[in-house]
C-alpha cells in the first residue's frame, strides 16, 4: 500500500485530484497499518492523513474553480471570435461604401 501511496504522490495535481478516492483508500490502508510503523512513518502518515483530508475537502472547490476558468476561457474566445468576425464585416461595409462614393 505504501508503494501506491507514494505513486499516486508523484502525480501532478489534476490526476491526483482525479483519484481522489484511491488516494483516500491507500491512506485509510496505511492508517490501519499504523500499529507498526516507525515513529518517522507515523509521522509521514499523519502527514498524508491531513493531505488526504484537505485534498477530498478542497476537491470540489477546485474542480468548480477549474470548470469556471474553462468557461470563462471558452467565452472569451467565442467573444473575440465575434468581435473578428465584426471587424471584418466593417472593414467590408467600409469597402462597399467606399465603391459606392466613388462612382
């Protein structure tokens, strides 16, 4: 257990985040193997105990914060796209009056 532990450790935030239910697994594993571990390991597990329980509270908040930004990054380009498409027909609107005049 501690092997995957230190694994599913090394993962970057998001897959950790993804796996939020197994890291919780293997802590629990670890926590009920604390009888014998080391004074050290129990530190390291106290640790993880606390990590663990901060990363299952906060996982919500930061998977809201990251479907926000996703949103708020799928608005601005739509809005820009907009905003190019409208230059673009001014810029033809422009031509167009431009021709009429000219005659």
């Amino acid at each position: 257990a501690i092997k995957h532990l230190k694994r599913l450790l090394r993962y970057d935030v998001d897959d950790l985040l993804d796996q939020v239910n197994n890291f919780t697994v293997f802590a629990e594993d670890l926590r009920a193997s604390s009888w014998r571990l080391t004074n050290k390991e129990l530190r390291f597990m106290e640790d993880v105990m606390q990590f663990q329980g901060e990363l299952v509270s906060n996982a919500p908040f930061i998977e809201a914060v990251k479907d926000a930004h996703s949103c708020h990054h799928e608005m601005v380009s739509a809005v820009f796209e907009q905003i190019m498409s409208l230059k673009e027909s001014m810029r033809v609107h422009e031509e167009l009056l431009n021709l009429a005049f000219a005659e």
